[in-house]
C-alpha cells in the first residue's frame, strides 16, 4: 500500500470561505440551541417549584392529592 502526498490544490483554498461559514453556523445553531435549553431547564424548574407549592398548599385537585 503506497500513500501520496499532495500539496493542497487551489480548489481547496478556494473552499475555505465557505468552509469556514459552514463552521460559524453550526456553530451558530449550537449557541441557540444552548441559550433554548437553558430556557427549558429554568421554565421547568419554576413550573416544578409551583407544583410543590401547590401541592403543600393543598391547592391541587383531589385527583393530584392520592400521594
């Protein structure tokens, strides 16, 4: 088995440009999708939080007070 080394052609520095724009929108699309989950966590969180206060109020249906 013989390996080849070549110089990189202009084609691919030519490529760079999108390359690196392909780059910034994944990584893009990761700072949204972390700033969408760490909404999610704290939405969840509060509603949790409502529910055990619900609860220890005695606030919820009699359906929801079986446990």
């Amino acid at each position: 088995m013989v390996a080849v080394v070549t110089e990189p052609s202009q084609a691919i520095a030519a490529d760079s440009a999108s390359v690196d724009a392909s780059i910034a929108a994944y990584l893009g699309a990761g700072a949204r999708m972390q700033t969408l989950m760490d909404l999610t966590w704290k939405l969840c969180a509060i509603l949790a939080v409502l529910v055990a206060l619900a609860w220890a109020l005695r606030l919820l249906p009699v359906a929801a007070r079986l446990f």
